[in-house]
C-alpha cells in the first residue's frame, strides 16, 4: 500500500469537520483518517455501514486524501486543533505520529478485550507498531513486497518456463534477457521487467546488505556495505549493462507510461511489486497472468521489503472506548475480510490470511507464498527522518540508474551525508 507508490490505494481515510467527537449533539460522531482509492473507499464505507448498524447513534464519515500529502495534512489539522479521533497509518508513516506521541497505547484495551488476541496476529506487525512499549495500532493486513507478475502469454512466446518460487536472481535475470525483445532496428519493442518504481532495497535485502543497524532503534546508516553495493549495481545493470529493464528515458519515449502500464499493455513480461496491484490487474483482458515470489540473492538469501497498515487511536479522542470498537471492528476480522475480499490486502491475522478469505482460487492464484513470505521482510527503520533521507538515496541512485556513477561510489557518499545529518557518524 508502501515511500512505497507500492502502498497509495492501502488505506481509508476518515474524517469529518463540522462535528466533533464530544461537542454537543444528539449522535456521536467519530473522526477517522486515513486514504485509498475510490474502490477501496466503497469496500470500506460498506464495513462502517455494518458498524453503524451495530452502534446505533454513532456516525463514522469518511474523507479521503493523497497518500503522498498525508502526514503533512494530518499534522496541520493537530495544529489547528482538528485532530482525528481514528486514524489510518502504515509501517512507514508511523515514526513519523508515533515520535510526536500522538497514539493512545491500545494495550490496555486489547487485554481487557477477550474477543481479540495480539497473538493471532502476524507477530512482525505487532512488534513493528510497539514503540517503546506503546501499541500505537492495530494492523489491518501486512504487505511483504515479494511479488512477481507475470504475463503467461510472453513467457510462451518466448518459450521460457513459467518462474517458481524459490527461483534466484541469476534465474531471474536470465528469464529477463529472454523475454526482451527486440526489432530489426534493436530497438527494444518489449522488457523482460519493470518495477513499479526505481526499487533498490530489495536488492539491498537480497544481496545480504541492510538499511540501518537496528531497524528499531537505528544508530547509523549501513548502506555502504559492499553487499548492498553489489545488490544495487545489480538494479542498475538491469537498464544499463543487460537492457532488459527500461530507463527514464525509454519509459519517457514510451509516452510516459506509469510501470505498471507496461505491465498492462505487454511492453514488460514481469513487473516487481506487491500483492496490492492485484484489483487494478483482474482487469486486463488480453492474456493471462500470474505471481512469483521475489528471487533470491547470492547464497540463496530470501529477503524483501515488508510493509502493513493499521488504526491507531488519537489522544485527544473524548470517546476512546467507542473509538476502540471501530478499530477493532475495521483492523479485525470483520475489516480484514471485507478488504481481503477485494484482492487489495493479505489480512494481519495468520489464520485470515492462510484460508480462502485470501487464498480465494481468483487471480493471481498463486499468492500462496505470501503466507510465509513475512518472516523474511525487513520493515522501514523507525526513523522520523528516514522519509527525507530516503529521498536522498533515490536522488543519489540517479547516477547508478543513468550508468553515470556505480553504486559503490554513490552509497558511500551518501551513506556519509546521512550519518554526519542524521546520526551525528
């Protein structure tokens, strides 16, 4: 839903301004934040619906904003004192509230709760939204972003055997190069692969490299290692040295297509991404698709980016025993069955997600590998800097991505900018 283009369409944002929560009025009215598309808007606005049925005099409106303006809106409206009662958040934007102390601890309210169990939950997500012992939310689904598409109808015409999972990278990349194809001219008329956005983590994970040193508690950068060096020179080779991945500027003579367009129209066989595509790609008609999980790296290394959504309660909420029955009711089962529904989300409760509530026989139909795919996702660091200095690792990757610089060169200068910025190293 995950920083992550990966994450826009995870969320439901909630809010109303003309009411609040404990100002006089014969209903009581809820405010709940967060954001998604318009088809997840009507899946979820059809879960309060039931909530409201089942809390009567109690009215939940919903209102949706750009994921990419969220934290910034939803910090003015604290200062302005229009704080929501509920919010959406996911793993990546949680530091971000969570250092500014803005959550209730819902700890309490789960143990005294016998219709819920932390434990049933993907243990990785609950440990991600404790901070410093406070549960700031309760996770709605999780994300490990370990998902190859592919288009069956190329890998038949090129004659290449569909991928499996436990598939490595130099599998991969030798799948890539048979599937490019190109014209008389050279002119590449189709890729091997695409990813959703320039991706260079999970080449990162797989190659045996890290982000930070404590993905909780970070103390220093650690992008400078020679393993993530090596993973991310592999990203880049993939559009400079193997050309089976398009550049800025093929994408740009294409008429600017997002990736996920290549994928759609069949000008790239394989498209790296998560499971949240699945919605927008049950809509193509023209050939038939299916999903892998992310290759290995060198020694047979299984990692990948992990992300998750959830609600959290805000502090200043006047009815937080009310406003923990709608987080409960949308990150529950009764929530996560109505998302799961839409192909859009891989529920948080293990149980939801290991059952046809997920494994629903539909397209893609082999995302089973999903299941067991967390427990080798690494989370964003717990850094309220990390969205800035993120950004300056894409824009420092530029150069590995154009051939201008190798990523060597790249991630050592920028792995000190960040540490001399960020952590004082």
């Amino acid at each position: 839903m995950a920083r992550w283009g990966r994450w826009a369409g995870l969320f439901l944002l909630f809010s109303v301004f003309a009411a609040g929560c404990g100002r006089p009025s014969n209903r009581i009215v809820l405010h709940c934040m967060g954001w998604g598309d318009s088809e997840e808007a009507k899946i979820l606005q059809q879960a309060v619906a039931e909530f409201q049925k089942a809390h009567p005099g109690v009215d939940v409106v919903q209102e949706r904003a750009p994921y990419g303006e969220y934290i910034t809106k939803v910090l003015t409206q604290f200062s302005a004192g229009l704080a929501p009662d509920v919010m959406a958040v996911n793993a990546e934007q949680m530091i971000s509230f969570a250092s500014r102390g803005v959550f209730l601890d819902l700890k309490p309210y789960v143990e005294k709760d016998p219709s819920l169990k932390l434990s049933d939950f993907y243990p990785q997500a609950v440990d991600h939204y404790t901070v410093d012992g406070v549960l700031t939310a309760l996770p709605r689904d999780i994300a490990p972003i370990a998902v190859i598409y592919y288009n069956k109808k190329e890998f038949d015409e090129a004659g290449v055997p569909y991928p499996r999972d436990g598939w490595d990278w130099r599998q991969f990349l030798a799948a890539a190069e048979r599937l490019t194809k190109k014209d008389a001219d050279g002119k590449i008329g189709r890729f091997g692969f695409v990813d959703f956005t320039p991706t260079w983590d999970a080449w990162v994970y797989a190659f045996g490299g890290s982000l930070v040193d404590n993905e909780k508690k970070p103390t220093h950068c650690t992008l400078d290692s020679p393993q993530a060096a090596e993973g991310v020179q592999f990203r880049g080779d993939l559009v400079t040295r193997y050309h089976v991945a398009p550049s800025l500027a093929d994408t740009t003579a294409m008429g600017g297509l997002g990736n996920s367009d290549l994928f759609m129209n069949g000008t790239a066989a394989m498209f790296y991404s998560g499971i949240w595509m699945t919605p927008q790609f049950r809509n193509i008609k023209t050939f038939d698709w299916d999903v892998v999980e992310f290759p290995k790296g060198p020694g047979g290394r299984r990692a990948f980016p992990l992300s998750a959504a959830g609600y959290g309660i805000v502090k200043t909420c006047r009815n937080p025993e009310l406003a923990y029955e709608l987080v409960k009711y949308l990150a529950g089962e009764t929530g996560q069955k109505f998302m799961a529904a839409t192909g859009l989300t891989q529920p948080a409760l293990r149980t939801l997600a290991d059952s046809p509530v997920f494994l629903d026989g539909q397209p893609p139909k082999s995302k089973g590998f999903l299941v067991g795919a967390v427990k080798y996702g690494h989370f964003q660091p717990l850094d309220p800097n990390e969205t800035e200095w993120y950004s300056m690792v894409g824009s420092a990757l530029d150069r590995v991505w154009s051939g201008r610089e190798t990523a060597a060169a790249a991630l050592k200068k920028v792995t000190e900018q960040i540490n001399s910025k960020f952590y004082k190293k």
